[in-house]
C-alpha cells in the first residue's frame, strides 16, 4: 500500500514538473545587500543586455524588508536607460503592510519579500546595455529595515 502511494507522489510531482518545462527567459539579479539601513543617496542599480531579449517583458522589483521598517509603504525613484541614452523616470509608491499594520508580502518570521510591478508588458528593441538605477524616496536620510532590492525580468510567454 506504501509502495503505492508513493508511486502515485512521485508521478503527481513529475507530472507537474514537466508541465512547467517550457523554456522562458528570465534575468534575475540581486542588488548588494543593504543590511536594513538604506541610505537616501544609495543608488541600487542593475545592468542587462537588451540584444538578448526577443519578445515581451514584465519588470519587478523584489523588495525585502523587516520588522524595523517604519511605514506601511514605500516611494522609489527609478530611471531607466536605454543603450540610445533615452531616459525613463518614474516615481512609483508600493504598500508593503495593511492598515492595521500587517505585513504584505511572502515570508516567515522578521523578513518579508515582496514582487512589486515595474513595467509590463515591455519590448527592449534596442540592442545594447539597460541600466534601471533606483533610490528610495522617503524621507529619512537612513531608511531602516529594508533588507534588498532584486530585480526579475520575466518574459511573456503566448
């Protein structure tokens, strides 16, 4: 009977397996760590090659902070270059914990990450380098509690 439970796990998990086996390209880079204090003119920034990306992208910051954050959300300033020398300048606000002061985001115990939107459904037609550089735009000149700033490009597959 054990034999045949196992059996039947082990082909669930290979069933499912092989259903995420689609090849996709994803860039995933971390930033260097900003051990919970980071500073206002701390510029987190992340290179990639645009020749190397063929179709359709969405963009996300993976944010990770702990207990000693002050806020309920958080303003990035972010830029990002083209290998053309074109600028993009945003200011984006994300919340990171409810009302009631709850924590958003994935995690157990004092650090939580979370997977913030920044562009979707982006084409980098250019081929060249891409540079997206981001500070942080509270007010605090030493911002506590934010552990890392990562950034994912995911591509769209159809």
């Amino acid at each position: 009977m054990r034999i045949k439970k196992l059996i039947f796990i082990i082909f669930v998990f290979c069933f499912f397996s092989c259903q995420s086996c689609e090849e996709k390209e994803n860039f995933y880079k971390n930033s260097k760590n900003i051990n919970s204090e980071w500073m206002l003119n701390d510029t987190v920034k992340f290179e990639f090659l645009g020749n190397q990306m063929r179709n359709q992208y969405n963009i996300f910051f993976i944010l990770r902070n702990n207990n000693e954050y002050p806020y309920r959300n958080i303003y990035l300033l972010t830029k990002l270059k083209t290998p053309k020398g074109e600028e993009k300048i945003d200011t984006l606000e994300y919340q990171l914990a409810k009302a009631s002061g709850e924590w958003l985001g994935d995690g157990m115990g004092a650090v939580k990450q979370n997977k913030l939107v920044y562009k979707s459904s982006i084409a980098f037609r250019d081929s060249g380098d891409y540079q997206i550089q981001i500070i942080h735009g509270m007010r605090d000149e030493k911002l506590k509690g934010i552990e890392g700033v990562s950034l994912l490009i995911d591509e769209i597959k159809k």
